[in-house]
C-alpha cells in the first residue's frame, strides 16, 4: 500500500479544514451547494412541520434559514393546497395548529417586534389559502384555522405582547372599523351578515382557543377597550343567544328574544341560550384583571339586561339563576335600594319558578335556594314593615301570574300550545303550596336553620 507523504497528509488536514469552516458558515453546511429546488423538496416533501421546527432550533442561522425558506419559498403553502382539493378538514386544522408552533419556535432567537413582523408577514403570505378555504370549506373553518395558528404561535406570552398581537391582527383585519359598523346602528340585527362575520371571527380568533381564563379576560378586556361605552353591546354580540335562518350559513344573533317570554314550560327553560352569557359576565365579574366594584356589577348588569331592549322578568330571572346565589341577592337588593318593588317582585316570582325543578316535584326544599336569595335580599331594608310589604307583593305578583295563565287557558283552549300553559299553571299553583308550606314549617319551627332565621325578618317588638 502506497504511504501517503508529509505533504499529502498536509494537504488532506487543510481541505479538511476548509470543509468544517465552510459547514459552520453556511447553516445547511454542504447541503446548501444543492440547487434550492433540492433543498425545498427534502424540507417540505420529506421532513414534517413538527420536525423542521426542532431543526430550526439547532442554531439562530438555521433558524434564520429556515424561516426565510419557508416563508419566501412558500414552503409551508403547499400542503395547504393539496389539503384542500381533498376536503381534508381535520388534517388542515391540525396544519395550521403546526404552522403557529412552527412560527414560535422559528421566531426564537427573535424580538417581540420582530417576531410580529414575522406573523403579520405571513399572514399576508396566507391570505390566498385563507380565501381559498372559506370558499371551499367555509368562512367559520378558515376563522377556526388562524385562531388555532395565532393561539399556538403565542403560547407563554406576557401581557405585553399579547397586546401587541391583538393589535396586530386588529389592524390587519380592520378589526374596530367591522366592529363600529356594526355597533353604530340604532336597530341591532340590521347588518346581520356582518354581525354573524364579526361574531364568528373574534370568538374563533380570540376567545375560543385560549388556553386559561386570564388570557380570555385580557382578551375580552381589549376589545371592551375599543368601545367602552358600548360594552354590554359588544358582549352581547358575541355571547348572545342565536337563532338559524335558512340561506344564512351559521347562526345569527337574535337581539329581542330576550325581552319577550315566549316560552310557556318554565321548567323547560332554554337555559342553554344563557349559559354564555352567564359564564361570561361571572368570569368578568370575578376577575382581577377587571377589578369591578359591586356598583359596576350591578350597572353592567342593567346594561346587558337592556339589551338591546329591557328583558322580561323571566328572563332576568333565568340569568339571575345561573350567576348563583350571591350574585342574585347583589342585583335584588339593589333594586330594593332604588325602591324598584314591582321589578324586584316580578323578578322573584319567575325566579320560583325557574328555581323548581319541575311541577312535579312532590318536596317543599327544592324552592329552599329562592328563600333563602329572598330572605338574605330584604336584610337591605331595615324595617320589618317593609320587608313584609316586599312579601306580599311577591305573593300579589304570584296571584296575578296564576289569574293571566287560568285566563290564557280559558282563551286559548284550541291553541297548540294549550298542553304548555296547562303544565305552566300546574307549575305555578304547585309551586306557591309549596313555598307556603316551606314558609310556614320555618316559622313554627324552633329548630335552627337557615330558613329559622326568617321569623326575625318580620317581628317588632311586640311580636309577629
């Protein structure tokens, strides 16, 4: 075997030497003497989303590389389009879940400004495969995509920078000219196409894909930031109760449903068109990020009540249930404070109501948590006369509520919904034996109770 001479070896160890230099200055190293169609191919056809993001964590120039390429190249852009020819849904939200954590960790190395430079860059480079999706797919699918890429993208951010992407997307977006457009009108429900488009992209953008209640708090805290006077509006907007129209794609917000009761069964309430709005205005309430003092509860509370018109007792009534107990005795007192006895009455007889179960409930306790909300509401007044006053015209309220129904019944005989106002009277009369029976075990009793306490409400000096 032929020895390799000392100048041999020499040379070997130089190019050598220049080969390490020359991988160290170019992040690909020689792979980057391939043509860049080449390269494109291994990244994009060879190697997942999930695993060129972990590539670009090796070295800032790797990243660097690799978030240009992907960008310029529209490396990432091209699974989109094969997705969507085959109407693969779910494959394409967990893409565009991959993208955002792609984007975080090839943004790395980078600024807060730079790394917004980066997002809004490629949602611009976005925008083609957005308009494609919503056309093909639906407006709601492609909305539900970039909540799921922004959510993902700023995982583990300060409130500083959550601020600076709601900017940036609000702005791309025209999120406050959309937004005033539709809550400058006098009549709510006019601009429904843009009310359900608005609707559908802040909740799917924003809300929905949050990943703790403080981040939906800061979220909601931003947008109330943009309309502050018309924050029980804009709540409503988007948590509002819908209703389906034929031809109009998803669901639209049905602003007056709330201000008539239409629905004859209390004890089949649609406590479901509520419940968002309930859980919304609790975790707003309770929040640390809002600060609210029980004086701005109550007047939020009467705004989103008024919207856009004055709900009926009912109603009230069905959202006062779902805040819970304390929340119920706050708004009630208050309306005993500012002598609103006929609201606070018609409020508490559907309170009852919804507060039963069923008319078929054979046990006076299950009206024991509207007693006790009752009770604890009248403390507000000092004297006894006026909470026994408040009592009566409870019970007053309930006479007429079971007078208008037995009238309903007499007039509505051969009406369709006659099966419903029977079981609503049923449930009414059911319900006041029930609570005069509950009322009257606590005040003969000597046991103690939180229900024994109500013979003190209404005792002067010189007795009951």
């Amino acid at each position: 075997m032929k020895r390799h001479t000392a100048a041999g070896r020499k040379t070997f160890k130089r190019r050598r030497k220049e080969v390490i230099n020359l991988t160290y200055q170019r992040p690909m190293g020689l792979f980057t003497d391939l043509p860049e169609e080449i390269i494109q191919s291994i990244l994009g056809e060879y190697i997942p989303l999930s695993s060129l993001a972990v590539l670009a964590q090796t070295s800032k120039s790797m990243c660097t590389y690799i978030r240009e390429l992907a960008i310029d190249s529209q490396l990432i852009i091209q699974p989109i389009c094969k997705y969507i020819v085959k109407n693969w849904c779910p494959r394409i939200s967990v893409y565009f879940a991959h993208i955002g954590s792609f984007l975080r960790m090839a943004s790395s190395y980078l600024n807060t400004k730079d790394k917004l430079r980066v997002l809004e860059t490629f949602i611009f480079t976005l925008e083609e495969s957005f308009i494609e999706i919503s056309q093909k797919l639906s407006l709601e699918f492609a909305y539900d995509c970039i909540g799921l890429l922004i959510q993902r993208f700023v995982i583990k951010w300060d409130d500083d920078g959550l601020r600076e992407v709601f900017t940036v997307i609000s702005r791309l977006s025209k999120l406050h000219e959309r937004l005033n457009r539709v809550l400058s009108v006098d009549n709510p429900g006019i601009l429904r196409k843009f009310e359900q488009d608005i609707r559908l992209f802040v909740r799917l953008v924003f809300i929905e894909k949050v990943s703790s209640s403080d981040q939906h708090c800061l979220w909601l805290s931003l947008l109330m930031e943009l309309f502050p006077t018309q924050r029980a509006r804009l709540l409503f907007l988007l948590y509002g109760p819908t209703e389906e129209v034929e031809d109009e794609g998803s669901a639209i917000v049905d602003w007056y449903l709330l201000a008539q009761c239409t629905d004859y069964g209390h004890f089949i309430c649609p406590y479901e068109i509520l419940k968002d709005l309930a859980d919304v205005f609790t975790l707003v309430s309770n929040s640390e990020r809002f600060k609210w003092s029980e004086t701005a509860i109550i007047r939020f509370f009467n705004e989103i009540t008024c919207t856009p018109d004055e709900w009926c007792h009912e109603n009230q009534a069905k959202l006062l249930f779902l805040l819970g107990q304390d929340m119920a005795v706050k708004i009630l007192q208050a309306k005993l404070k500012t002598n609103n006895i006929s609201d606070f009455a018609g409020i508490a007889y559907h309170l009852a109501q919804v507060s039963s179960p069923s008319s078929q409930e054979s046990s006076p306790h299950s009206l024991t948590w509207f007693v006790e909300v009752v009770f604890k509401s009248i403390l507000v007044l000092p004297a006894p006369s006026s909470r026994s006053y408040v009592i009566a015209e409870i019970f007053s309220t309930w006479k007429e509520n079971i007078q208008s129904l037995t009238d309903d019944l007499q007039d509505n005989f051969i009406l369709n919904d006659f099966g419903n106002l029977v079981e609503r009277w049923r449930a009414s009369v059911t319900n006041l034996s029930l609570l005069t029976h509950l009322l009257t075990e606590a005040l003969l009793s000597d046991k103690p109770g939180s229900l024994i306490s109500c013979k003190k409400l209404f005792q002067h000096d010189n007795g009951i």
